[in-house]
C-alpha cells in the first residue's frame, strides 16, 4: 500500500513536519517550515523525501512494490 505522507526533517534546523506527498512526482525542493532553508535531495535520491523523510516518495515506493511481486512469482 503507498503511503501518502511523510515527516520530513530539516538538515539545517531539525524542524519537523508532517507532510503530503504528491502520488505521481518526486518533490526537488522543499522550504522549510522552522527556518526557511531551501532543502535539496542528497547525492543518489530523487527528492527530499526519500533524503529527509520517513517515508520514500510514491514513485519510489511503487517501484520498491513493483520489484517485490517479481520477486513473490
């Protein structure tokens, strides 16, 4: 099942927040909420919340779905 919303956690202040993630597309920018930093993905990731949050993006997670019901065959 794809999870809708991640906390993601600023690497500048630590500020929490939850947040909804959009089904069909990696967010590249993210404001902070605490302090206004302009957060960006890590080297390798494709957006902030697959860097910062608990929870992968939905394209990360439909593909990490997609792999394990190969794998289940």
């Amino acid at each position: 099942m794809i999870k809708l919303e991640s906390t993601i956690t600023c690497p500048n202040c630590t500020y929490v927040s939850k947040e909804k993630m959009p089904v069909d597309a990696c967010v590249r920018f993210y404001k902070c909420r605490g302090c206004g930093y302009i957060v960006i993905p890590t080297k390798g990731d494709c957006c902030v919340f697959c860097s910062y949050g608990d929870v992968k993006c939905p394209p990360v997670q439909k593909k990490s779905e997609s792999l394990i019901g190969t794998r289940e065959q």
